[in-house]
C-alpha cells in the first residue's frame, strides 16, 4: 500500500497470509520499528500486506 510504513510488523494470528508475510517476519526477527494487528481475517489479506 503507497505510503504506508514497510517496517511496521504484524502479529495477527488469524490473518489468512500470516505465513508469507513480510509484517509477520520481521515482527518476530524484532526488525520492525513497531508491531501491530493488522485487519487480516482468515478469509482474507489486510490492506498492508507484504510479499516476503
């Protein structure tokens, strides 16, 4: 998503792309500058998805 941080990390275990998100690696390797939930459900990705 243009404009939005990419080292914001996400730790939503319900979000359908949990393990092939970037916000999710870096939330756990303690690179991201801030971690989150994102509004990923298990239907569906987040708007601020990051291909890892």
């Amino acid at each position: 998503m243009a404009g939005f941080p990419t080292n914001i990390g996400c730790k939503n275990p319900n979000c359908i792309a949990k393990d092939i998100c970037k916000r999710q690696v870096i939330a756990k390797d303690g690179s991201a500058v801030e971690v989150g939930s994102f509004g990923g459900t298990p239907e569906k990705k987040c708007g601020k998805f990051l291909e890892k």
